[in-house]
C-alpha cells in the first residue's frame, strides 16, 4: 500500500530541469575570493618548516592561512585525531597545509605554488595488515594522548577494534563436516557525486554565514563552532541544492578553512572544488577491507559456525570510521542462522586519504566476500547456492548473530521473489548465468524534530532541520503531513537546509531522513491538527470529539454541512491564534540483543529495523577478454512498508547501477608512493547510461510494529539497493567462468586472471 | 589580451571581451551569468556542461569560448519556451523519476534534446547511447530513459 496515489512532482524539480537553480558553485557575491588549498607534497612526512611569505607578497592575494592562523584544536567524530591544518606531519597527499584567497583562481593558484614547504620524509604505510605488524612507523605516535569515545578500543594502528561473538565457534568448528577458508581483499573506491564540493563564507560582524554542498549541516555547524571556537549560534550553514552526496558529503569539511580565509580576507571567499580535489581530499571514500572467513557446516547445510578477520583502511584520519568495524562484522556475519560466531575487525589507519560513510559503508564490500563465501560453501556441500540460502536465511523469530531475536521481517520472501523475477534455473547460453546475493542493512534512529505552519490563507508550510541531497526524501515529507491535515502535498511549501531555521537533524546520512524527519514531520502536524479543531471547535460551537478534518475542512460527524475549512479557519486565527505545530517523536529504542561477549561496541550490536535484501543478476562472460555484461538484475528489497513509490524505486534504481560500478570498475590504484594514480573519471570509470541493464523491482510489505520503525513501519531506503549487487555479480561470474574472483573491483584483468589459475 | 566576441545564448546576443584560453563554460557561468550548465569534472568525461552549438552537443569546459563567436548556442535556460512552459523532455524527466540531485540534469536535457532533434524516434539502445557522455550517479539511468522514451513516443 502506498501513500502516493498518483504521481509525485517534486518540488524542486522545476527548479532543477529549467538550470535556474543554484548550487553552491552558482553563488557569487559583491568582492568574493576565490579560496585554493596548499596539500601535502607528501603521503608521509614531517613538516619542519613552512614560508608563506611569498605567497603573502602576491599582487591580489588577501589571505594566506596555515596552523598558526586557527585555533589549535584538534576534531574528529569517534577520535579527535586531526587539525584543519597540518602542524607537526602530513599523514596522506590530500592533507592542507595552508590555504589562500585571492581575486582569481590564478593568482590563487601561483600564491599556493609560491609557499614553501620543507618536509622530512617518512616510512610509508599503505597496507592495512602490515599497519598492524608490531614495529609498523605509527602514523599518529601520539594517538594515546588524543581524545576520543571511550566505546573506541585502540592500540597503535589500529584505530578501533570490534568483535563479535556468540557461542562457542571454536567447538562448533570442530564439529563441521566440511570447513571453507576463503580471503577476500575490496579496493577502496568512492562516493563521486557529480557536483565536486563547493563552499563560500561570508562574515557579518562575528558572526558567519557558510553556504556549503553538505549533506550534514548541522554536523558542519558544530565542525566550525568547535575548530574556530564560536558558538554555535554564531554560525549559520545555508546548503542550496545539493548535487549528490552518496556519503561523500557527509561529516565536517572545508567549512571551517573558508571560513577562516574569510574572516583574514574580510571578505566573502569561495572554494569550489576540481575532480582531482575531489578524489585526493574529502576524508569520506570507500574504505578497502581484506576479509578472510571461515564457515563450518553439516552435511545437512546448517552453518554451525563461522569465523572472520576484518582489517578495514581508516586512511590517514579516523572522520566517522570508527563504527565500521562493528558494522563490518555484523555484515560477515550476515542475515543468516549461525550457532556460533566469532567476527575480530580492525580499522587500520593507513597513509591514505580517510575513509568514511558512503552509502551503506562496509557493506557492499564485505556482502560480495561473504555472498561468494556462501556460494563456495554450497559447492562444497554440491548444493544449490538458492537452497542452501533458503535453509539458513533468517526468519521471524529466529537470531541474528548476537542473539536478536527477528520480528516483522521478510527476507526469505525478498529471495524467493528475487530468483522468480529473475527466472531462476532456466536454460541459459553458456556463456551466462545468474548469481544470487542476500544482503542486510540497519535503521538509524536519531532525534530530529520539524514544524509544521498553518499560513493566513490555509496553505502550510513545513520547517525541517533535514537535508536533501538529492534522494527526494525532504521532498517527500509534504506526503505525510498533507495526509494528516486533509490537504494536498501541493500546499505545502518547504524550509529546509538551514541551521538558524530548522531544529536539529542528522542529516542527508544513514537512510534516515524519511525514518525519523518524517516521524518528527508527523508530530508537527498532528500537534497543529489539534489547534485546527480546538479552533474549529469554537467557531462551529461544537463539541470537540464530535469534529472529523477531512479534505481541507473540519465538519462535525454526520452533518457535513456545518463545517469550516482550514483557510476559514486560518483567516479566523490569523493575528489572535499561532497555528503552528511542533514534532519531534521520540527515537526508537534499539532492539535487545546479548552482546555480552563483545567488544568495541559503538551501536551497531542489534539492527534497528533491519532491512533486508536479495538481488539476482544475469550476467554474460567473455571467456576471451574477461569483460563482464550484466544483462538483467532483479532487485527485491523489504524495507517494512515503502512510503512513496517513485522516489523508493529511484533509489533502487541508482543503487543497483552504482552496485555494478563497484562490481566492475570502480576502484582507486595507489603508487609506491601512496598516491592515487587515477583520481579523474578518465580513469575511474563510472557506469553510463549504455553500460546499465534493466532492472526489475520488487517490494515485500513488511511494515514494523508502530514505535520500532519509521512512519507507517517504515525502514531506511536510500543505503540498501547498492549492498548485495556486487556479491550478486561475482557468483554468476563464478558459475560462468568456474572462478572465483578475490579482488574487488572484478576488472576484466582480474576475471581472466582468475581464469587462468 | 581580451578578444571582443559577441557569443548569441538563448536567442539573445552577449557582447564579451575575453581572454584566448579561456573555455566556454566559464564565460558561460561569469560573463554571460547563465550557471545552468555545470562543472562536474573539467576535462570532458561527465557532460553535466553540455550545451547545443549551432544544433550539435559540446562539453564547453573543453570549448573554447572564442571559437563560438557569432555561433548559436543554447543552454539549459533556453529550454523552456518564452511563456515560461516547461520543454516536454523537461516535463517528462520530472514525471518518470529523472531527476534527483539534478546536477546532470542540464546537461542530459540538453543530449537528449539533440537527440530527438535529429531522430524523433530513438529505440532504447539508441537513447542509451545518446546519453552515455552524460554521467549520472544518482537515477541509474533508468528514469532518464524513461522520459525521453515517453517524449519520443508522444511525436
């Protein structure tokens, strides 16, 4: 069932399709500057001496920045682990040393080059399993010193530490009838949102307006507050649309050195960012993983066990990394029956530029390892890779890997309806085949609050501290208040993207928009629905309880004749009466589990409304050149119940595509020296329009009980569609080519070489 | 040195003085002060700058500006007609789920109207192909597609 009976225009779709819209690089303003950053000119090394003075000399240059310009305060989500500014080492190549403003982006450009920098080079290290080798160079020798959560398990390297385990998976090994040992190693890649990151600042007095191409304002607020030492209120972050975000975008970036440039310069500065800078610099790329699993089973195919060693690549600073290795051992566990677990995962930093959440972090990446895991444990036992997954996947009641007992899900229905969309077992070239992946994904339950308005002529207008970045799930939120008012979504105009205006949200992150912004949107207007039928109590003199609102009016029950409608009403309240609503429903408690046994745990030790996942690809092989076709997928997601149509299937949609890129293509190479040798889309390929099969999309309505999930026993969307593609992927490539491929990206290189072996 | 050109956008005539290396996309955005069309990547690999010269599709970040002098070039602002009325591809990407972010979509609109201007009834292969130097990371294509198939259909 679904709230969108007919189709849904976004609002800022006109906006959008006419070009008259702005984004932040749009933005120009009276004496702006143009802001470019100094990066390191090394991956690893210690800075001993730093001369601005040349660059400070050049004609049009306002403002030259380094360490000795800002607070020294050090940041971070998880571990205060980084400065806006290198002072005593650089730790990857994308890290600033200094920035400037000057007039144009040449002469900002020639300012940058004119700074000298002396560096003495050290050891670098850019394989997370020999940064956990005793004696590896420490990247951050101080890093005991340094704040962090007290839930982080930190030694060295290793800049957090998660197990899990449930059982006893050492006797439960030893009595498997057959054991599969398997490694797995997941190249980092990236979140490539087609708008590169722009920000401009602009002071007023000591206060600051930063527009920035954020998905997390209000993360990006607290960022600059805590670096330059302001108030919060003293700091105002505008985003104007958003282009694309994929997690890219998420947590605290340039804001604060523009802001900073701009306060020197006294005046507005803008940064926009080039591809190049794009790929080097934002600390929120695909961390790479080096998995190895191990999974005991009878001869019946019940798993009674299964072991995993994670290391996954912090990069250089820990930005909010710190909960992947828990998140991580959950996803090798997977959404499967197991008597006994032990997952150990690491987070290793590494001399490469950080990681952080993009879409569905950890999980494409250890669900294509643990999916072709799985298929290499049913060939080991000769049975069907859908059969064995039906015997194990979990069901209602059943428990997932640190004892959280299922309720409301359907994913043993996402996989019979993915392998029947698909066609599961018909007769195929031979040089095709299906391969099937099951993947899973939590809920993110975050406070966040909205209000709704009642304008003077009955129109409204919805006051929300949540971000759009482009999924449609702000837009979207008129659906739900308008449902509740009796109005139509068309009546609704949208305040959003701004930190004076809206109260708190987490932000475009973590699938969490609709999941709790629309819960908080509802509240707002129910609590103004409430004001609509005191007042409409009091003008039609009636009894309260006996008033139903429907349809833009309130009318009293079986007379539909005595009756006033909301911009009656409106004008009646208007300069005696506030109609306004405030929401913010309360967070969702966390499902039990038993993680007694665990360690490093940083919130991921049960799924909150757990969504769940099957994706089934036709795929053709070229048994001469390894390339990789996939003709077809089938995409089932149960995501409780699905809220609007159009934008959860848009969802689906460009996760699946974006699943096949990381498949097939997408993957950062890094030279001796640490840096990425392909940082432009010459060379790191996405998928085109040409390159992308059709996709069938199922739903299985699964809604939660009222309280354990989203509006309506909703789930989280947006993460989901791009989890199990690759896995999905690499199992008809092995059914085809009778191969596994280990590494990901599985480049055609990579198939053949597999093939050969 | 600045060169005077007179660069004809939407109809409507911009007289410019700029400098030899400079690329059209940038005179676009500042001088003429159009910022519908984008920069997503600098050297021709997304097409989020596409604009229509004398009819054909170009990335003008790799088009020098000079080289348009007295030519007509459209942008996505020359889409929509006088009265402010959506282009039936524009109206149609908001219907089918096209757009999201938005920050391809200029460039997409503008393929695909080249497209339909020089074969009004593309196949699906043909409309993929079409729209291939145009990346978009958030729709998957798919509704892109859709839209221009619905267009095509429509003539």
């Amino acid at each position: 069932m679904a709230t969108a009976e007919k189709p849904f225009i976004r609002q800022d779709g006109k906006d959008k399709v006419t070009g008259l819209g702005r984004y932040t690089a749009d933005l120009d303003m009276t004496g702006m500057l143009q802001a470019k950053f100094r990066y390191s000119d090394h991956a690893h090394a210690r800075i001993t001496r730093i001369d601005t003075s040349k660059a400070r000399a050049l004609p049009g240059v306002f403002a030259v920045i380094t360490h000795e310009d800002v607070p020294d305060v050090r940041y971070g989500p998880f571990v205060q682990d980084r400065r806006l500014f290198a002072k005593h080492k650089v730790r990857y190549e994308g890290e600033l040393v200094a920035a400037v403003a000057a007039l144009t982006n040449e002469i900002a450009q020639r300012a940058v080059e004119l700074i000298e920098v002396d560096y003495e080079p050290l050891e670098i290290v850019s394989d997370v399993e020999a940064a956990l080798q005793p004696g590896a160079p420490l990247l951050h020798e101080e890093w005991a010193s340094y704040g962090a959560s007290e839930d982080v398990v930190r030694e060295g390297n290793d800049c957090s530490r998660s197990t899990i385990l449930k059982g006893d998976p050492d006797k439960g090994m030893a009595e498997a009838d057959i054991v599969v040992k398997e490694r797995y190693v997941a190249d980092m890649s990236h979140a490539v949102p087609i708008e590169p990151h722009a920000v401009v600042a602009q002071w007023q007095g000591d206060r600051v307006t930063i527009w920035s191409s954020t998905q997390v304002p209000f993360i990006a607020r607290s960022g600059v507050a805590t670096t330059l030492e302001l108030p919060e209120a003293h700091v105002r972050i505008v985003v104007p649309h958003l282009g694309g975000g994929f997690g890219g975008k998420c947590e605290f970036h340039y804001e604060a050195q523009v802001a900073a440039l701009a306060r020197v310069a006294q005046r507005p500065v803008r940064l926009v960012f080039s591809r190049r800078e794009e790929f080097l610099a934002p600390d929120h790329r695909r961390e790479g993983q080096v998995l190895e699993l191990e999974t005991g089973v009878r001869r019946d195919g019940s798993i009674v066990a299964r072991r995993g060693r994670l290391i996954l690549d912090n990069g250089a600073y820990s930005a909010d990394a710190p909960f992947f290795p828990q998140l991580a051992a959950m996803m090798a566990a997977g959404p499967y029956k197991i008597e006994n677990v032990f997952v150990d995962a690491s987070l290793a930093y590494t001399n490469t530029t950080p990681s952080g959440s993009v879409r569905a972090p950890t999980a494409p990446q250890a669900c294509w390892a643990l999916e072709q895991h799985m298929d290499s444990v049913a060939g080991q036992l000769g049975m069907d890779p859908v059969e064995f997954r039906r015997l194990n996947i979990v069901k209602n009641g059943d428990e997932g890997p640190t004892r959280q007992v299922f309720e409301d899900i359907g994913a043993a229905e996402t996989l019979e309806r993915a392998v029947e969309l698909i066609g599961y077992g018909k007769e195929l070239p031979d040089d095709e085949a299906i391969g099937v992946a099951v993947g899973w994904w939590p809920s993110f339950g975050i406070a966040s609050g909205a209000y709704v308005k009642i304008n003077g002529d009955g129109s409204a207008t919805i006051i929300t501290g949540a971000q759009e970045c482009g999924t449609g799930a702000v837009m979207a939120l008129p659906l739900l208040a308008a449902e509740i008012l009796g109005m139509e979504p068309e009546s609704f105009s949208l305040l959003y993207q701004d930190t004076d205006a809206g109260p708190f949200d987490s932000g475009a992150s973590g699938s969490q928009t609709t999941f709790n912004n629309g819960r908080a949107v509802m509240a707002a207007a129910n609590d103004v629905r409430e004001q609509l039928l005191d007042l409409a109590a009091e003008q039609l003199e009636a009894n309260r309880d006996d008033l139903e609102l429907k349809d833009g009016a309130v009318s009293v029950k079986g007379s539909p004749t005595k009756s006033v409608t909301i911009p009656e009403l409106a004008e009646a309240a208007h300069g005696s009466t506030l109609l306004l609503g405030r929401g913010a429903d309360a967070v969702p408690e966390m499902p039990a589990s038993d993680a007694a046994g665990c360690t490093g745990r940083l919130g991921m030790e049960s799924f909150l409304a757990p969504t769940f996942i099957t994706h089934a690809v036709r795929c053709k092989v070229d048994r001469e050149t390894g390339v990789v076709r996939v003709l077809e997928v089938a995409a089932v997601h149960e995501s409780g119940r699905v809220l609007n149509p159009i934008g959860a299937n848009g969802q689906v949609e460009g996760g699946v595509v974006m699943g096949i890129g990381m498949a097939t293509l997408e993957g950062s190479l890094l030279g001796e020296d640490a840096r990425q040798l392909n940082p432009h889309l010459l060379d790191y390929k996405l998928q085109t329009a040409s390159d992308s099969p059709p996709i069938h999309i199922g739903w299985v309505d699964s809604p939660t009980k009222p309280g354990a999930g989203g509006p309506k026993g909703s789930k989280g969307i947006g993460e989901p569609p791009c989890v199990p593609t690759p896995g999905a992927i690499a199992n008809a490539i092995a059914q085809v080519t009778g191969a596994r491929v280990h590494q990901l990206p599985m480049t055609p290189a990579r198939v053949w070489e597999a093939m050969q072996r | 040195m600045r060169y005077d050109a007179t660069l004809k956008v939407n109809g409507r005539a911009y007289p410019v003085a700029i400098e030899p290396g400079r690329n059209l996309l940038s005179v676009l955005r500042s001088e003429v002060g159009l910022t519908g069309a984008k920069e997503g990547c600098d050297d021709s690999e997304c097409g989020a700058c596409m604009v229509l010269l004398d009819g054909q599709p170009v990335n003008s970040c790799s088009y020098l500006a000079l080289q348009a002098d007295g030519r007509e070039i459209v942008t996505i602002e020359g889409l929509a007609g006088e009265d402010g009325d959506l282009h039936p591809l524009q109206q149609a990407f908001l219907d089918q789920g096209g757009v999201q972010c938005g920050f391809c979509t200029p460039g997409m609109l503008i393929s695909a109207k080249a497209l339909l201007d020089r074969n009004p009834s593309p196949d699906e292969d043909e409309i993929r192909l079409a729209l291939s130097g145009n990346l978009c990371r958030c729709t998957g294509y798919s509704g892109i597609v859709r839209a221009v198939q619905a267009v095509a259909e429509q003539r």
